[in-house]
C-alpha cells in the first residue's frame, strides 16, 4: 500500500497557531507570501484573539476570505473548534471552498461530520445554516445541540440581513392566519388611518401600517393561538422556521402588516436562542464597509467595546485604482438613456460614440435594484441575471471572455469581477427595501443621517465589485439623481470609507474640469483613466497612498441602549428597558429620535399606557411616520404665503449651498414622483417636497393625521390644492371610478373643515386617465394631472430650477418670483397650466344590454365609435355637492386651458 504522507502529524503540541505561521507552513501556498495588509490585520487578530468579538475591516479585494479562513485554522490549532465560515448566501459557498482548497485548507459542508466535530475541518455554510428556529444547532432548552466555538462572518453586512430575516415570522395575505390577525385589529388600524385600512380590508395596495403597541399586547395571547396552529406547519416556511424563535416574545414583538403580508419580529433579535452562535468563544466579522457598527451590536449582540476597536491595516492603499463619477452631477440636463448608450458603445469597443469600432472593447457590468429598473437596459444590455442564474455568465467574466453589458439585479455584494471582467461599472440606483417593515422603517427615517448612511453602504459594497486587488482597475458611473447627491454633498461623501473617499476627491478634480459639458467629456475621461494613462496612475496612487484606515467603530449610544433594552425587557424588566432607551434617544437628529420614541413607548406601555401615550404624542411630533396616539392630533389650520416666491427663495438658501446639489435634489424630487405602483409612498413624498421647493406650505394630512388628503397645498393664504394621488393605479382602462372621486370629495370636505378661511379651493387628481365612469360624480372644478400632465409639470420644474441655478438666483426673491411666473408655477397658474378637467364617460358606458352580434349591437358600436372619434358624448352628471365658501376655479386673472395650456 502506498503511504499517505498528509495522514503524518508531528503532534497536537506542536501545532501552529499563529495563522501567518499557518500560511507559511502551507506545502502549496498559492502565492509566495501574504499581503502587507493581510499580515498586519492577522497579526493585530492574533494578539487579540481572547476577545470574543472582533471587527475586521479591509477595503474590497484586500483578502478577506484568506485572512478569515486562516483566523478559523488558528483557532482550530489551538483548539478552540469547532469553527465555521459563514456566508449570506449559498453562491458564496462554493467560493470560500474554492479559496480554502487553494490554501490547502481542510473543510466540510456537513455540520454533522466527524471532521467538523474533532475540529480537523472547518464548517463552510450560509448563515441560516446556524441561525435559523430549526437549527440543526439546537436552540435554548433542547438537549441535544452541534457546538460551535469559533464563527467568521464573512461579508457581516449581507449576514445581519440575514439575521433579521430569519427572526422575522411572515405570513402571506390570503392565508387563514393573515385574515384572522386583520380581523382581530380591524378596528385598531381603521382608528389609525381609515383608508389604509379600507385598503387592507378589500385586498387593495397599501401603505404598511404598524398594529398600534397598545392593542397587540392586549390580545397577544390571542395572536399566540392563532400562531401555534400554524407555527409548526412546514407548509409556510416563512412561519415554520421564525416561530421558535418569538414564540417566547410575541407580547414584545412589533407586526407590521400591507396587502401582501403581515411581518412579526422583535425591535432586536433575540440571537441568545441560538446558544451555538450566541455562546461561541470567538466571533469574528469580516467586512469592507460597515458604516454604521452599531448594527452589529443590535442585531448580533455582539459587545461594543471590541466592535468600536476595529482591525484594520496599517495603510488603507490596499484598494485597486477607480474613477468615480456621476454624469448628471456634471451636467443635470443630461439625459440617462445617454450615459446607457455610453456604457454600450465602450462595450462594442467604440468609445468616442462614432459608431466604429476602434478599441478594445471592455465587459460592462451594471448594477440595479430591481427588474423594473432591469428594463430600461434591455435595449442595451446582452444579460440580465440574477442571483438564481448569474454563476455561469459570471464565470466566462471572470474567465477573461468579452461578454459585452452585463446586468445584475439586485446583486452588490458577494460577486468578485477581478481584472477584465469588469473595467467598466455603472451603479444605476440603490436597493429600496422590501420586507414590510423596512419599508415603513425606510419612509420614517428618510432624510435621517442613518438613512443617508445604509444608502451610502449599500452604494460603496456595489461600487467595490471590479475591483478585487490593488492592482484591479474599473470606472464607476453613478447613474440617477440620487446618486449623483452622494458625490456633491459633503454630509454624503463623509460616511465612505477614508479610501473611497479620496479616491472621490481625486475624481471629483477631473469633474471639475469638465462640468457643464456633454457626454463626450465624460468619454474623453473614461479613455484617459482605461487606457491606463501614466500621469493618471500616478495621481492616484499618490490620493490614496497615505489613506488610513478609521481606526473608530461607529456605535452609537443609542445602539448600546437598544440592545440593552430588549435584553432587559425579554428578562421581564420593561421599566428598565423603558428608562435606558429613553435616556439614550435625546442625542440624535428629530427624525431618528421620533422614530426611537415609538420603540421607547412601547416598552413603557408595559408599565404605564397613559405615560406611553404621551411618549408617542412627542414621537409624532418629530416624525409624521410613527404610529397616531390613541387620541388622536387635531389637525391646525394652515395659511399659505403672501408672496411665494419670497418664501421659496428662503427654502431653497436654507437647503442649498451650490447650484449642482439643488438640480439634482429637484431631479430627485421629480424621479420620485412615478406611476409605480410599488412606489406610491414615494410619490406622495415627492409631491410634498415639489410644493415646499416651489414656496407652498406642503403638507401630508392623511400621512399626518389619518385622515384628510394625499397632499396639500397651500399656495396662497387663500388659495388651496386638495391633491390625491393614484399613481399606483393599473387598471387596463383607468377611468376615474366612483371611490375614488368620493375619496377626493372627502378630502375637499376635510379642508372645509378644518381651513375654514380659504376661499379657493382646487381639487386634484394625480390619475392616469382622464374619463369618468358613468358611476363617478367628481367635484366641481376638479382638475387631473395625467401622465403627460405630469411630465409638462416636471418641465417647467426643470427648467425652473435650472434658471434659478444662474449665478445663484435662488437666493434672490425676485429672480425666483421671475421665474415661478414665467414658467407657469405661481400658485394662481400651476393647477390650471399643468392639468385638465375630467371628461365625461366614453359613450360605450352609456349602452347597456345590447347583445352583441346582432344587427343593432353592430350599429350601437359603429355608432359608439363615430361619436367617441368625434369627441361626441353623453352630457356629464351633476357632479357632487357645490361648496358655498369654495370661489370658482381657475381665479380671476388666470389662464384657463382644457389640455393644459402652454408650458411658458
């Protein structure tokens, strides 16, 4: 028999356990030494390795996985095993199985193997593999559990979303718990807003509402029988795997519930039911931008004292060389189907856009959020993948083949695109979050420093994807709006990490020189910067050459309280919990801090509910997305400006320091302002942001109050728009139906009520059709925003802006007066200049029970078609009740005009 030499050992006592002792010893070591970097972060590592949690933090591409794969060997050595390496998702795997081969690295993917267990291979698996409530692991009080000593989490930011996931029970609307849940609080979420709840009860789209704190816990119990009947039902896995987890803590959980799904989770994981993860002797998380550390003390309970002390290398120079730039911060009046046919034509090898092909041509990888977002490339694009299909796309990339423009959905992390993969990447927006509960988390902390903070980390792990070592290069184009901001606002670019961010202030000098121009300055920019121009590499080795690392880990008071609250709570001590947290919350920004109160009320609710009521009256006083008291605000009387162009001019001085940020921040405004209906939220926000940016008193009143409509405008002191929006609307023939021309009635009605001193009234739809339905009565002087309304309206906004951005007229009240007029956007002319009054029923409406194939139904359509082509129709219906104190609109003096007139 021959001998296996790998079956020697010199012995458990002579061991190595330094991992750079490791590396070095390895018979096959896939490269000659260990980077710079990695030696310095695995030695810090080593010399702290008693502490549990520890925080590694290298720039993407400086070798994570090798550095987390040796940390795992060194711990196994010493015997601190089992170990394992965990990833967020199972593509990932197989590349840290790859990697561990090429080190020469024993690993399993059996949790139950014999190697696992003696600790002679480490464990590669995604992160629910452990934590999930059917961990083959064990959770608390079960007798037969797999240990676990030592865990890296690789990739920690995709992993805590990992976490929240797997605490979170989910059931699905149509399925008998979600109807029973609905029924129960029926009444407690139509006190809280009555459409919404309409919304919910028929099965329509709507806005996710929380279920009020005070209600769950008094009906917890019955909302535990509902759950226990189906909890242990692998049919719904969604509540099969979570329920173990909060069964103990359904009293304490917040439900989140839309048309699609009820959400029920803990305000933070409750990680200790899995003693394997929560028990381990070494935790370690690998991560290139975390911005926010905080998270890994609230969703992993992991110590802050050791997350605030991250490991890092000495120099952060360890990042391959990248040009950042934003087309539409160079010039907002670019058009992004431009930049799309850019990133195409290089793809084609025809980078000046002559039509020829004259240079290499480079693979092309873009990233975006969605498949809707997905198809404004398909004209462009020669892929689109996602998750479920990309690996073999992917693998001709990374193999050095020229595929052409590449399309991820929904993919900015955990996808290495070394080299020629990728040498150009286009970021074309960010995730918007989708579970229930981050969306009404997102709407309420929009505009926060946190909110800026995830969109800056989400962008920076996308913007990290062609660059896989120092010697890596890839251009970045930042596409939209949105994006373009984080680059021009200095609050923005502080929360990159220090690498990217000088890598941003270099390419930021080439902005300069070629702002206003077109999009042949930002080609000439490319060519230079992939030709790999001497001069160019040199400055940007010298930008990022002394870059250090930030030596801080950013957890925030509030983080640690969270933390300890909930810790404090779920051990039956709410008034501590209560007390901690609220101490904690007064040092963050109004917004963040209104949101908090709710989480402080609740608890507080536990040990006194009228306290917890004027807690969360002070909460919705900060923030209009927290949950309506049980007593509801009043809604106060609002008066619009005497001169409005005084008013915007001031607005606009307070919210802008350079031309650049306010065209990109009106474009923001205006993109947000869509017909999706997965994005109404955003629509109504956008809409309250216009009227502010033009000088009205913009208000939300059914957002704010409950009641009352989408949006209103006060333009003038007498003078309102009573605006609904129907956005969302995707009907095949959206005509404009009775409930919702009653919803615009109710809504007139709320403002009589509650302004009495307006004389003017407006009411508005913002709708895809124009025709009534024969059932509709629509209010006098009722006004529609179409889509090719909208789009006139965005024009003049534009052109607005752009105006105004000369020589930096906003901050002059005439100018901008000058402006608001001649663009048709002074409260006397908006309304009327960009929109048209409904028009009756299409006579089809108006035959009834005529058979269809016969001799007179044949001539009731021919009939029906000559009278529609002609613009023939029946007489409109009396339409609603006049409102006595409401003057006819459009006022004297304005320009009336059915199709909307002229556009200035």
């Amino acid at each position: 028999m021959p001998l296996d030499l790998k079956r020697i050992s010199a012995g458990q006592g002579d061991k190595l356990i330094d991992p750079r002792d490791i590396f070095n010893a390895l018979p096959n070591k896939p490269w000659p030494r260990l980077r710079l970097e990695q030696g310095e972060v695995l030695k810090a590592w080593f010399d702290r390795r008693p502490e549990r949690d520890l925080v590694i933090k290298q720039n993407t591409g400086g070798g994570k996985t090798a550095v987390g794969l040796l940390a795992a060997q060194s711990s196994l050595n010493e015997g601190v095993g089992p170990a394992a390496y965990l990833v967020p998702d199972t593509y990932l795997v197989q590349q840290v199985l790859d990697e561990a081969a090429r080190l020469g690295l024993a690993t399993t993917t059996d949790p139950r193997s014999a190697e696992y267990r003696s600790g002679a291979a480490i464990l590669v698996a995604t992160f629910h593999k452990v934590v999930n409530g059917r961990s083959s692991f064990g959770l608390v009080g079960q007798a037969r559990s797999i240990p676990l000593n030592t865990v890296v989490v690789d990739d920690a930011h995709a992993a805590l979303a990992a976490a929240t996931h797997q605490f979170t029970a989910t059931i699905p609307a149509g399925h008998v718990a979600y109807t029973r849940l609905l029924a129960l609080f029926r009444d407690d979420l139509t006190a809280q807003n009555y459409r919404n709840a309409m919304a919910l009860l028929e099965g329509d789209r709507s806005t996710p509402m929380r279920i009020p704190f005070w209600a769950w816990s008094m009906r917890h119990q019955e909302v535990t029988d509902i759950l226990r009947q189906y909890g242990d039902d692998d049919s719904l896995l969604s509540l099969f795997f979570p329920w173990p987890l909060i069964a103990d803590h359904v009293r304490l959980a917040m439900a989140t519930i839309s048309h699609r799904n009820i959400e029920i989770r803990t305000p933070c994981p409750p990680i200790d039911m899995i003693p394997a993860f929560a028990q381990a002797r070494r935790r370690i998380y690998l991560t290139a931008t975390l911005a926010d550390d905080g998270i890994l003390v609230t969703e992993l309970g992991a110590d802050p004292a050791s997350v605030r002390r991250p490991i890092t290398p000495g120099r952060a120079a360890d990042l391959g060389d990248r040009l950042i730039l934003a087309p539409l911060a160079l010039n907002p009046s670019l058009h992004e189907d431009a930049v799309r046919e850019l990133a195409r034509s290089f793809a084609d090898g025809d980078p000046d856009g002559d039509g020829r092909a004259e240079a290499e041509p480079v693979n092309v990888v873009v990233l975006v959020p969605s498949d809707r977002a997905a198809g404004a490339w398909s004209s462009y694009a020669d892929h689109t993948l996602h998750v479920t299909d990309m690996k073999p796309v992917i693998d001709r990339l990374v193999a050095g083949e020229h595929v052409g423009v590449v399309v991820l959905v929904n993919k900015y992390d955990g996808v290495d695109l070394p080299k020629s993969a990728c040498e150009l990447l286009v970021i074309d927006g960010v995730p918007t979050p989708l579970d229930t509960y981050e969306q009404r988390e997102a709407g309420a902390l929009a505009g926060s420093r946190t909110y800026r903070a995830r969109t800056v980390q989400r962008l920076e792990q996308g913007m990290g994807r062609g660059i896989r070592d120092a010697e890596d290069h890839c251009a970045v184009l930042l596409l939209g709006h949105d994006l373009a901001l984080s680059l021009v606002d200095p609050a923005d670019r502080d929360l990159f990490s220090p690498a990217t961010r000088a890598q941003i202030d270099l390419s930021q000098e080439i902005a300069e020189q070629i702002t206003g121009e077109g999009l042949d300055a930002v080609r000439q920019a490319l060519q230079v910067f992939l030709g790999r121009d001497a001069e160019w590499k040199a400055l940007s080795s010298r930008a990022t050459a002394s870059v250090e690392y930030d030596r801080d880990g950013h957890v925030s008071a509030v983080a640690v309280a969270r933390r300890k609250a909930w810790d404090l709570a779920a051990a039956g001590d709410p008034a501590g919990a209560f007390t901690l947290l609220r101490n904690a919350v007064d040092g963050v920004d109004a917004v963040e801090r209104g949101w908090r109160l709710e989480e402080v009320a609740a608890y507080q609710h536990e040990i006194s509910p009228d306290g917890a009521q004027a807690t969360l009256r002070a909460a919705r006083g900060m923030n209009r997305s927290v949950l309506m008291p049980a007593a509801p605000l009043q809604p106060k009387a609002v008066k619009g400006p005497a001169a409005q162009g005084e008013m915007a001019s001031a607005f606009l001085t307070e919210q802008f320091e350079n031309a650049t940020a306010l065209q990109l921040s009106v474009g923001a405004t205006l993109n947000d302002i869509a017909w999706d209906p997965d994005r109404t939220e955003a629509a109504e926000e956008g809409f309250r942001r216009l009227g502010e940016l033009l000088g009205f008193v913009s208000t939300r009143p059914e957002k704010e109050f409950g009641t009352g409509p989408d949006n209103h405008w006060a333009m003038s002191p007498t003078t309102h728009a009573v605006i609904e929006l129907k956005t969302g609307v995707t009907r095949p023939d959206p005509e404009l139906i009775k409930d919702e021309v009653n919803q615009l009635s109710g809504s007139l009605n709320w403002d009589i009520e509650h302004n009495p001193d307006a004389t003017v009234r407006v009411p508005v739809l913002v709708h895809p059709g124009v025709h009534e339905h024969r059932e509709a009565s629509p209010p006098p002087n009722t006004r529609v925003i179409t889509p090719e309304d909208l789009d006139r309206l965005k024009g003049s906004v534009r052109a607005f802006a752009q105006e105004i951005s000369l020589e930096q007229g906003w901050a002059r009240p005439a100018t901008v007066t000058a402006a608001l007029t001649k663009h048709n956007l002074i409260g006397s002319t908006i309304i009327q200049r960009h929109s048209r009054p409904p028009e009756p029923p299409l006579l089809k409406d108006s035959i009834r029970e005529l058979t269809p194939g016969t001799e007179s139904g044949q001539q009731a359509s021919q009939l029906i078609e000559a009278a529609n082509s002609s613009g023939s129709s029946r007489p409109s219906a009396v339409r609603g009740r006049a409102d006595p104190t409401t003057t006819a609109w459009p006022p004297s003096g304005s320009h009336p005009s059915s199709s909307g007139g002229a556009d200035g």
